[in-house]
C-alpha cells in the first residue's frame, strides 16, 4: 500500500490552517491550538516547510509563518517532498537511482512510468484544492450577487 506519511498529513492540515487568511503571519502555537496538534511537531514541520520555501517566518513579537505563494501555486507534489523528499516508490524510480539490479531489471522503466504518472497527478492538486478554498471560491462565483454581501457589488462580484 502507498501512504503518505502522519508528519506529511499533518503538513497537510497546517498549510491549510495557515492558508485560511493567506495574508496573514500565524505563530506556530496558534497554528498547534488551531489544527490541535502538538507544538513540537507544529513547529518541526513549520520548519521543513520553511526550508522548502513554502512558508515565509519573520522573528518577533509581531513575527510569525504566511505562505509563501497563493495556495493554488503550492502542489500536493511540494508538500510531500518538503516532508518526506522526491516521490519514489520503488528504489530505482527516483532521482538517485541505487537499485543494484537496474542493469538486469526489465520492469524498471515501467516502474518509473508509473512514477512519473503519479507525480503529475500529484503535481496537479494544489494546496487551495486539498483544503477546500477552490470550492469555496467556484460556489461563492455561482452565487447571485444578492447573496455575496456588500462586497460583492462594489467588487463586481469578484471575492
């Protein structure tokens, strides 16, 4: 069975939480109270995350983490390699290839076909699609303008 792992579905979860209002900075013990996870992994994944360029972090009394791109431009495919490097799921389909049998290996390069397939797919769903932002968004366009608030008619309907 391919999973994917707790730290990466908690990843998951944080961005999502800090993609709720995108502008703004969180600190990571209002990112662990909001999501219900523990400080210490909040704070372990915060990291990786910024190390992977998906979240900005300033230090301070007024510091905190924000995505660093719109949910949309982060991918499912980003998220997973910040936590848990390349997707990979055989030895011999990711970038370091260490397999000892690849010269003699007649399914290798299926394998890294499905590989590649999976990437893509992966690659495809973004950050605002996995937390749900995208449907808000498409259902409040659909809305008649009555129903969107004041915002909505000086915005020409546009949220």
């Amino acid at each position: 069975m391919l999973r994917i792992s707790k730290l990466t579905d908690y990843g998951t979860v944080i961005l999502a939480a800090l993609a709720a209002p995108p502008d703004r900075r969180h600190t990571a013990a209002e990112v662990a109270e909001t999501t219900r996870l523990a400080l210490p992994t909040v704070s372990k994944i915060l990291k990786s995350f910024h190390r992977a360029g998906l979240v900005t972090s300033v230090r301070g009394s007024h510091g905190g983490y924000r995505l660093a791109r719109p949910p949309a431009q982060i991918s499912a495919a980003a998220i997973i390699d910040a936590i848990e490097g390349p997707v990979a799921i055989t030895e011999c389909s990711g970038d370091h290839n260490a397999c000892d049998l690849a010269a003699s290996c007649s399914t290798g390069g299926s394998w890294q076909q499905i590989n590649a397939a999976i990437r893509r797919s992966l690659d495809g769903i973004s950050l605002a699609q996995l937390s749900g932002q995208e449907a808000v968004a498409l259902w409040r366009l659909e809305l008649p303008a009555a129903y969107r608030g004041p915002s909505a008619a000086r915005t020409g309907g546009r949220l």
